[in-house]
C-alpha cells in the first residue's frame, strides 16, 4: 500500500485488519500447532504488518485501526488457545502503544486513543484498557514486560501529552501518584523525539508538567523528594520546588482546589472525565479550571 492510500480510511480492508492478520499466521505452515511455539515465531509479522500503517497514518485512519481491536477483542469467534491468544493482543497493544508514544508522540492520537478506550478503563485488566497496558519504549521483540504510557511520558518528560492524560484522570486513578511526581523529576534526561523537527527543551517542560501535577494532587510530598536527594539523586530542574505550590506541602490548600479535587473525584467515579466537566452549569471559566487549564 502507497504512503497516501495508508492515510485514508479506505486504505483499510473492508474486512478487520486484527482477524485477517491472525487468521494469516494460523494459516502458515509451521505454526499450525500453535502451542508448540513462542511468539517469536510470529510477532516479527504482527510488527511489520501495523508498523506498515501505523507509519503513515492520519487520525482517520488510526480510528479505524482502533475500532477494529476492540470489535476483534470483542469478537467471540476469535478465541483460541490461551496462551497465543494473550500473545498475539499483547504483541498488537505493544507494537500500537510504541508507535502512539514513543515514535509519533502526538497529543492527537493519544487523546483519540483515550476517546476509543475510555469506556474500558475502570478495569485495569482488560485488554481493551489501552493506557493501562504496557510496552517496550525501544521496540524489541519481548512484548511482555515494558512500562505504562504514563510512566513513559513522566520519563520524557511530555507536557503536552501529559496534560491531557491527566485531564482524563489517568494519575488520579495512580496508586502512588508521588512516583510519577518522582519520575518527572528525578529520572535521568534521555532522548526525546523531535517535534516539527525542533527538539523540545526538557527543562522548560518538567517545570510544566510539575505544575499540571499540582493541579490534580491534593498534596505533593516535599520531604520523600528531599529523601531522594539526599540519597544522591540529582533534579532535572534546580529550583523545582518554585514549581510546587506551597498550598500542596506547606500551607493549607485552596478552597478553590479542594472544590476541583472533589468535583473532578464525583465525575471520575462516573467515567465522566473530561466531557462531563463541560455539561455542568457552571462559567466557562469554571470548566477550564476543572479540566486544568490555567
């Protein structure tokens, strides 16, 4: 397929791309016993076919892409033997996320991907929870051990997608959403993909996702960061705590904050986050507070 046929929804068959594809590796030869052989056998071909369309594609085309995992998930008649049918889901979710986060890092897909999975994310166990799952940041075969998007883009350091990770109240559902405070700060500098071909200052954007942080987190523990330091970790930012509002470590926390805390608590609880700030009666002004404009 050409670069601009991939680009459009029509590039895609009409069939689903996820059925096809693993009704070709079924098909082959030498793994007609599937529970004779590991995934190495058949996720070079998994990865080349979905790198072949996840390079060129538009946001179109990724919606179509999208919507076929979850009909294929979804789809009864597609269930076989266990262990290849885990397998092959996390060879597609690995290979999927990893163009999504690592190679485009564009704020478009990621909040579409959201929108597709958004229903799926009250339960961290299914395969359908997308930003749930994990994947290797360095494509390498093994696609079952990696990190979470979240972690990735807390690494690199990626305000933009991270604002609207948490605008959908990713680190609010975080067990020890700290770590990520943690890992914005404290993780080493590594390569970070170049944006319309001009790389992206690091710094500038730490100090900006600390702020997004601040705007989700009742609380950001000052001490357990000063811990970490004094263990001989070194801050991506020197003056970091300039970036943390005293109301989250030292002195009471804003009226106004503890209300955006327990509204966008109410609507997390319903998966109602972000759309659901927008339908409630209240200023605009308000609503852009609630989904962590400035």
């Amino acid at each position: 397929m050409s670069k601009s046929k991939l680009g459009r929804k029509a590039s895609f068959p009409r069939s689903n791309i996820f059925c096809n594809l693993i009704e070709k590796i079924v098909k082959r030869p030498s793994l007609q016993f599937l529970g004779q052989w590991g995934y190495h056998c058949y996720e070079p071909r998994i990865y080349r076919t979905l790198a072949k369309i996840l390079r060129y594609i538009d946001l179109d085309g990724f919606d179509t892409l999208l919507t076929d995992y979850i009909a294929f998930v979804e789809k009864s008649g597609y269930r076989f033997e266990l262990n290849f049918n885990l397998e092959f889901t996390e060879i597609c979710v690995n290979t999927i996320l990893y163009w999504v986060f690592a190679r485009k890092g564009n704020p478009d897909f990621v909040e579409l991907l959201l929108k597709k999975t958004k229903n799926y994310v009250q339960d961290r166990s299914c395969n359908l929870a997308l930003i749930w799952r994990t994947f290797t940041p360095v494509y390498c075969p093994s696609p079952l051990s990696g990190i979470t998007p979240l972690l990735y883009v807390a690494q690199t350091r990626q305000s933009n997608i991270l604002k609207i990770l948490l605008q959908y109240g990713i680190l609010e559902r975080e067990k020890y959403p700290l770590n990520i405070v943690l890992t914005i700060l404290l993780y080493p500098s590594r390569v970070r993909i170049m944006v319309d071909h001009e790389l992206i200052d690091i710094k500038e954007d730490a100090k900006t996702c600390l702020v997004l942080c601040s705007r989700v987190l009742p609380a950001i523990s000052v001490k357990e960061i000063e811990t970490q330091l004094s263990l001989g970790r070194h801050p991506i930012i020197s003056n970091w705590l300039e970036y943390i509002p005293t109301t989250r470590y030292k002195d009471p926390c804003e009226l106004l904050h503890l209300c955006r805390l327990t509204i966008r608590t109410q609507l997390l609880i319903n998966n109602m986050l972000p759309n659901g700030i927008f339908s409630l009666l209240i200023p605009v002004r308000l609503q852009n507070y609630l989904n962590l404009e400035n």
